[in-house]
C-alpha cells in the first residue's frame, strides 16, 4: 500500500487533492509500463496516467463511491484497495479493451470480477 491517508483526502472534500491523491495511486499502482508495453512510451506516461486518473475520478464521484467509503467507515487500506481492485482495474481493462476492439472480434468488453480484476492487475506485472 502506499500509506496514504484515504479518509481524511475523501473527507477533505477538496477536488484537486482527492485527484492528485489519485494520481499517486494510479501513477505507482497501476501496472502501465508492464502491460501496455511500447504503447505507453508512444502516448508519454505522464499523459496515460492523468487520462486514467481521470476517468477512475469520474467514475468515482459519479458512482458516489467515495461517500460511501466514508459512510461504512472503510479504512484506509480497504479503500485503496477497492480503488485498485475495482475503479483502476476497470478503467484499465476498458482502455484494454477498446484497444483489443481495434484489433479484435469486439467480444472483449466482458464485465469482470474483483477477482478477474486482481488476476488482470497481477498477469500484467508478470
């Protein structure tokens, strides 16, 4: 874990902290190099992390997920890992499989489980 105090930054309520605590977390969690290979040094790391940043950001303040860490008191090691398991996996598997759709049958986009999502997470950085 990155011992980052998730519910004083969600309690906080301030944007731009919660997005640049994400950030962090997408920056040094997320296997980017590993999985995305050549594809990451075309579109800059710096760039791909703030897009998915981004959308893991969106996700969860559309979602409401991040009152919901607070109203059923997760600690700071189960948010970031719901974060991981679920909000950043899913972003990456998406970006995956929209990627394989340009290249693929279009059958990739299935829905996942957390554990499907840590098994995607793990084989990446193998």
């Amino acid at each position: 874990m990155l011992d980052l105090d998730w519910y004083s930054v969600i309690s906080s309520g301030d944007a731009e902290t919660i997005w640049n605590t994400l950030y962090l977390l997408v920056r040094y969690k997320a296997p980017i190099n590993q999985y995305w290979g050549k594809r990451v040094t075309d579109l800059h790391v710096e760039e791909f992390t703030s897009e998915v940043t981004q959308e893991v950001f969106l996700s969860l303040i559309s979602g409401d997920r991040l009152s919901y860490f607070l109203r059923n008191n997760h600690t700071n090691d189960q948010i970031e890992s719901e974060l991981i398991l679920n909000e950043l996996a899913a972003v990456l598997m998406s970006r995956s499989c929209r990627a394989a759709g340009e290249h693929g049958t279009g059958d990739e986009g299935a829905t996942r489980s957390a554990s499907e999502n840590l098994e995607f997470l793990m084989g990446a950085r193998h």
